[in-house]
C-alpha cells in the first residue's frame, strides 16, 4: 500500500497545485517586452524594459504610478498577477489571471492508475562535458549541458533517457511516447531520484507529468531531445488536463 498512497498523496497535491489561484492554469500572458513602453492586454499602464534586468510599468491608474519589477518579484493589479520571467537573460513580462476560463473550469488531471510494471532498473551514465540543443515550443534553441544518461529496457529493446539537472539541481527528463497525442500530451516531463554511488538508478514513469504548457500555451517548455523519443506506449503518469466548464 506505501507504493500507491504515496503515488495518490502526490497526484493530489499536483491537481492542487494545477488549479490553485495563481498555478499553472492561470497564465494569460507572457509578454516580450523591449526598452520601449508599450501597452499589454488586459492591464493597465505602459511596459518597458528598464534596461539594468528589470521591468517597469508607468503610468498606472489615476495617480500615473510606476513599479518596477526585478527577479522574483511580483505585483497585483485587481486580481492579476504579474510577474518577470527570465530565458537566459531575455526578460518577459507574465500575467496570472485566476478568471482564465482554463483555470476556473479546471476539474482534473486525467492519470493511468499507479503500476510498479512502471518502475523501471536502470544504470546512469554521467556525461559531464556533453551538451545537447534543446528546442522550445516557440523554436528557441539553445546549447544545455547532459547531466548522463539512464540506461533501461523498454518493452524488451535497450533505450536511453537523457537527464539534465534543473535549477535546484534534481536529475529530471523531458520524454515523448507512444501515447502522445492520443491518450496524453503531446511530451511530458519526468523527475528522477539520485543514482546509487554504484550507478544503478530507477526510472519510475509512474511520476511523468503534464508539462506547463498542457495548462496555457503561453508557457515555453523544453521539447524532448530526439533520444528521448520512445515509438512505445508508455502508460503510466499523468495523461490529460480535464476540464469542466
């Protein structure tokens, strides 16, 4: 029972999360902005870059007020959120509206039931000087360094999954299947717990999740690296985001 209330606790805390005020499902906009001010949907005020790694708003309301926002800061104007968002030094300007219609007619998300089949053996091999291009959704691309790469069977043939390290420095994979598009989206993600000293790891698929953008298109996640692209159907994880309406 441990393997499948620990997989239950952390499918529900993933579909609070997904439908929380200012979660996922929220995001309006994410907006690129430049040096100019220029006015963005749905908020008031003009938007420009400031030039030194922040993001000014002027011109705000009655009083004409200006903000600035630099790293993590945010700011609410009425129920929106905003806040910065920075890909490598490129500043864009996000807004989080709780009334998304995504977000209010959040209901679920849609999930094969936990399997221990899922949890895959696996040996990590570390590449430490290797790096691979990573495509974005929206065509950018850009040189990231392989943390290694995972070594497993996968319906009876020899595959490889590429891990690179996120920014709290946890192993994680970005993978498409033979599922996508028909019983889930179209790539997901996929942490991956700390190799043993000996290199012997396990992939456990039960923990694939919806990425951001399976929430809002405004999101630009990291599209799957061609070694991560499995012909075979992989059910386990999270499939779809349900919604109400």
């Amino acid at each position: 029972m441990g393997f499948v209330k620990d997989w239950q606790d952390w499918h529900a805390s993933r579909e609070r999360y997904a439908g929380s005020e200012y979660g996922p499902s929220a995001l309006e906009s994410t907006n690129w902005l430049i040096t100019e001010a220029a006015a963005v949907d749905g908020i008031p005020g003009l938007w420009a870059l400031t030039g030194d790694g922040g993001i000014r708003g002027s011109e705000l309301g009655q009083a004409g007020s200006t903000v600035v926002l630099r790293g993590t800061e945010s700011v609410r104007l009425g129920r929106r959120e905003l806040r910065v968002f920075d890909r490598h030094g490129a500043l864009a300007l996000r807004v989080l509206n709780p009334a998304r219609p995504q977000r209010e007619w959040f209901t679920a998300i849609d999930a094969y039931a936990p399997d221990e089949r899922w949890r895959l053996p696996a040996v990590f091999e570390e590449t430490p000087d290797e790096q691979i291009l990573i495509t974005s959704v929206d065509g950018e691309a850009r040189e990231t360094p392989v943390a290694g790469r995972l070594r497993f069977e996968l319906a009876g043939a020899a595959q490889t999954l590429t891990v690179t390290r996120n920014g709290q420095g946890a192993l994680s994979a970005v993978f498409a299947d033979g599922t996508n598009g028909l019983e889930t989206y179209r790539f997901r993600f996929l942490p991956v717990d700390e190799p043993a000293a000996d290199g012997t790891a396990v992939i456990d698929f039960n923990r694939a999740y919806l990425p951001p953008c399976a929430f809002s298109d405004q999101y630009v996640c990291p599209l799957p690296p061609a070694g991560n692209r499995y012909s075979t159907p992989i059910r386990a994880g999270e499939r779809v985001v349900v919604l109400g309406g």
